[in-house]
C-alpha cells in the first residue's frame, strides 16, 4: 500500500493513552500526519520545553523515535487546527484523553469523522477517570468505547467495544494499565477495519447510561465509623495512584500503602474505629470498621519527609 493511499490520521491525546494511539496506528499501516499533545493545550512555549526536559513522557518519546508531525496549537477548536486538517488533508482524527469539549467546525472537518477512545463500556460511566468509579461501585467488568464524537461528552455512536476485567486485586494503576492495553488493541481493529469494511455506528442506550464526575479529595481521610471494610478497601485501592489515602491521629496523619490492607473477621461486637491492635515495628495498626469486621493496614507511613522515619515510634506510642 502507498503513501497515497494510506488513511491519514490524526492524534489528540496524553501519557499512555496517546502512546498507546501511536502504536495502534503504526500497527496499522495508517499515515499519522500529526500528533497533538495535551500539554501543548496547557502550557506556553517556555512551560513546555521545561515540562518536556524535566518531565519527559512516554508519547513524547515515540514522537521522537519515530519522527512524527507534532501539533503545535493551543486549542483543537482553533483556526490554527482546522487549517492544518485542511492542509494534511486527514481523513480521520482520533482522540483519547482530551481535555477540550471538541466544537463541530472541529470534529466534522475530517473525511471519515471523529472519534474518541473512551475507558469505559459507554453508555455506562461517562465522564472522568472511570478507573476510579467503577472499583469504587464494585464493578466486575469494565473496558473500552470506541465512539463517534458528537456535540456531547462521551455520547456518540458506538463504533467497537472491549471488555476488561476487573479483578479483586486491582488499584487504579494496575486497572488503568489493562485498559490502556485494551485500548491499543481496540484502536489496532478499528483503524484496521475502517480501511477495508463499513463499521455500523450503534446508537447509545439512553435508559442505560451513567455519569460520574471528578472524585470528592475528601474521600481519602478515611472515615471508619461510616464506612464498611469493603468500601474502604475499594476507596483506598481506587484513588491510588492518584490520591493517597490517610488515617487521621490527632494532627498527625497516616498514609495508607494499597498493597498492603487485609479485612479481618471479628468474634466479637467491638465499636467502629477503635484500634483493636498495633505493631510497631510493621507499621501496622487494625481498625474496627462500621460493619463490625477489621481492617489491617500494614506498612503505614506518617505524613512529612522528616518525621516520616519515626512510623514505627509515632504508632507506639500515640496510637
């Protein structure tokens, strides 16, 4: 297949999403003829050269490695931007993690369309960091929306979908990586097939559609009396590695290590958020949750850089 007749694409994202819309498309023998980053949306020329010198992604490696076009707008609903999708001539603009709500002079402008990888299985939790919700609610299943974008968020016709599973031992790191993973392989078929077949647009069931916005922060000071053992291990495992959660002791407060939280039962009635045990030296204190079991928390940590190294010495004799 020639230049000439491979479909042009172009990429809005940022991190792993974009990285993983990089190697999607280069897996199917698309032209990526430009690639825009979300940071060029956020940060002036200096800001960004600093960002990128100090903070260098992923996506950005990849730009580099593979010598592809970079995007340099400010804004995807710019004049700016809908020149250059005239003067690239794209048929095609893929987005995924974009901070934009994308105006319809924007996604009409492409031959084909424009659409969004979405990580959740739309029409079911629309909105922000999806990682979070879904093993907040306990969710089994999630995955990943291929979808046309329309004036809307996260509304748009369903192109291709894929399941992920949720497991018991999922954070929102490992749960966000799985997805991202899915998406790669997702946007590999779609891109694949949007050459070669006509993919039917399925519209979004109305009656079966959710939406969650952006996590309360105050959700990591952990409540033990007003939360059960299994809500508090899904909050704690949700938020990270994005939010770290704390057991508050006095004006002092513990951080909590994801990894390291078991659920106890208890053989007797003994009232929500008392300290049933503690051990010094793992840094370990087990709370009574509001439904009468235990929650062992290992490994804690105390806030701030120079007392942290007295964990051990702050838990036995303040705790």
């Amino acid at each position: 297949m020639t230049d000439k007749t491979r479909m042009k694409v172009i990429l809005l994202g940022k991190g792993q999403m974009l990285a993983n819309m990089i190697e999607a498309a280069r897996e199917s023998d698309v032209e990526i003829v430009g690639v825009f980053r979300y940071e060029r949306t956020l940060f002036s020329g200096v800001k960004l050269f600093l960002n990128d010198l100090f903070k260098s992604s992923y996506d950005l490696t990849l730009i580099k490695k593979y010598k592809l076009p970079e995007v340099k707008c400010k804004s995807a609903n710019s004049e700016d931007f809908r020149n250059y999708v005239l003067k690239t001539n794209a048929d095609l603009i893929m987005v995924g993690t974009w901070r934009e709500k994308l105006k319809k002079e924007t996604f009409t402008m492409p031959r084909i369309g424009t659409v969004n990888i979405h990580p959740s299985l739309l029409p079911r939790y629309r909105g922000p960091n999806p990682y979070m919700q879904v093993i907040l609610n306990g969710e089994k299943k999630t995955g990943v929306t291929i979808h046309l974008v329309d004036e809307n968020l996260d509304t748009g016709a369903v192109l291709l979908q894929k399941e992920v599973d949720v497991l018991p031992s999922d954070t929102g790191k490992e749960l966000r990586e799985r997805v991202f993973s899915a998406a790669r392989e997702l946007a590999r078929e779609f891109l694949v097939k949007i050459q070669s077949e006509v993919i039917i647009p399925i519209k979004q069931n109305e009656s079966r559609s959710s939406y969650y916005g952006y996590v309360d922060e105050a959700m990591k000071m952990l409540d033990f009396k007003n939360n059960t053992s299994e809500e508090i291990v899904r909050i704690i495992k949700a938020l990270h590695p994005w939010m770290p959660c704390y057991i508050t002791s006095g004006n002092h407060f513990l951080k909590i290590n994801p990894y390291k939280i078991k659920i106890e039962t208890l053989q007797s009635d003994i009232p929500a958020g008392y300290i049933i045990a503690k051990n010094p030296k793992e840094k370990s204190l087990t709370i009574v949750c509001k439904d009468g079991k235990a929650l062992k928390m290992d490994d804690l940590k105390l806030w701030g850089f120079f007392i942290r190294p007295f964990t051990g010495l702050f838990i036995r004799l303040f705790c």
